[in-house]
C-alpha cells in the first residue's frame, strides 16, 4: 500500500485520479483551498481527508501528486523536495496508471466529459472498467482489466499517455491562453495520434480530423454513409 498526497485534490481532474487511487486499496489524502468545491463531496463520502495547504502536511514515505495548477514553488511541493520524496505531476502519474490496463482515452475540443461517462457506463455493463472522468468522478476497481477516462489537450499533457484505444470528438480553437491557432491545436492532436496503440475512433464531420495520420487503424462515425461507423433513420 502507497501513501499518496495529492497536492490540489480539489482539481476535477486529481480528485477523480484520487478516488480511484483509494479504490484500489492506497493510502490517500490531499490539500487545497479552504471554500467549498463540488469535488470535495466524494472525497468525502469515501472518507478521504482533505486538508489546508500547509508544509506540515508532508511526510516521509509519501508519494506526492502535484496539480498542474501548482508551481515547484509551493511550499508542500518544496518540503517533499527536502525530504527527497517522489514529486510527480497529474498527467504524468495518470500516464502511469492506464499502463496497468488496456486504456481507452477520450479526447477532443469539446464533449470530452459527457462521452467519457457515457463510455465508462457501457463498458461496465459489459467488463469490469475503471474510469477517470474530468467532473470529478472517478472509480478504480481492482480486478478490473479496462481503463477509460477524459485525456485533456491543454498545455498537450495529453501527450504523457499512450493508450490503447482513443476516442476524439472534435478539434476546435481552444485555451488561447496556450495555443496559438485551431493549427496548433491540430498539431497536437497529430502528435497524440502517434501515441495511440490500436486504434482510433473519431467524429467523421470534423474536417481536422479527417486530415489525421496515424500508424494504427482511424475509424470514423458519425452520420454520414461515408463513415465508417454511421446513424441513420434516427
């Protein structure tokens, strides 16, 4: 069992990476802001504690998730470097956790979070599936062979995971505040699909990604008869 601290477990992102985390039978606890998040209501309800930003809070033989909100300059993140602990970031600890299983990631512009749920809820119907939703829900079971969960573009930090399968809804112009143009946007969801390892599974109308490559099988639905995956008379 691993003594985790998650640095920002308030974040929808790390409070769904810590549930499954506890599910699976580690030690979990984290820090964040003292106001109220809608997040800390599973975290709760699965008896994980949440406690004020304070160095105090780690301690020796913990592992350290760090939020990707949170500089190398905060003060939790500074006394795990003194005690030499492990300091990892979010999407760099998720790319380690969905080696585990045979990963599905759900990615795209938009959608992202509502496909992610829809898939977890068919896939448990059929085999054992954990999942990391970006909403702040998140299960780990144990015995569990599959793993979905909503790989986000910013800042590319999808670009830590390699999955198996993936799922993009859509490309679209999006956080200005780090990519320069729907091209840039594009580029890096080109470099994701080089990190796929099956197969990919994407919106046909999107005219982006139609124009991805790929070194395994593209996959398109949607609603037209060119797809290869379409609805019709609905």
């Amino acid at each position: 069992m691993t003594h985790y601290h998650f640095v920002g477990i308030k974040g929808a992102g790390m409070s769904s990476l810590a549930q499954i985390m506890h599910d699976l039978g580690n030690e979990v606890q984290g820090s964040d802001i003292k106001n109220y998040v809608f997040t800390e209501v599973a975290l709760k309800n699965k008896g994980i504690k949440i406690l004020p930003f304070d160095a105090d809070n780690i301690k020796k033989d913990m592992v350290i998730v760090q939020g990707n909100a949170f500089p190398d300059t905060h003060e939790e993140v500074v006394r795990a470097h003194e005690l030499n602990l492990e300091v990892i970031r979010y999407h760099d600890f998720l790319g380690h956790v969905i080696n585990q299983y045979t990963s599905v990631a759900v990615t795209g512009a938009h959608g992202k979070t509502s496909t992610t749920g829809l898939l977890s809820h068919v896939m448990n119907g059929d085999k054992k599936t954990s999942f990391l939703i970006g909403d702040g829900t998140g299960l780990g079971i144990p015995a569990s062979d599959y793993f979905a969960f909503e790989a986000c573009e910013y800042r590319r930090h999808f670009l830590s995971y390699h999955p198996d399968y993936t799922i993009m809804t859509n490309i679209d112009f999006d956080h200005p505040d780090y990519f320069k143009d729907v091209h840039d946007v594009f580029n890096a969801f080109q470099e994701m699909a080089h990190n796929v390892k099956k197969a990919i599974i994407a919106w046909g109308d999107d005219l982006y990604l139609r124009d991805l490559k790929a070194d395994v099988p593209i996959y398109y639905y949607g609603f037209s008869k060119n797809d290869d995956i379409y609805a019709d008379n609905i």
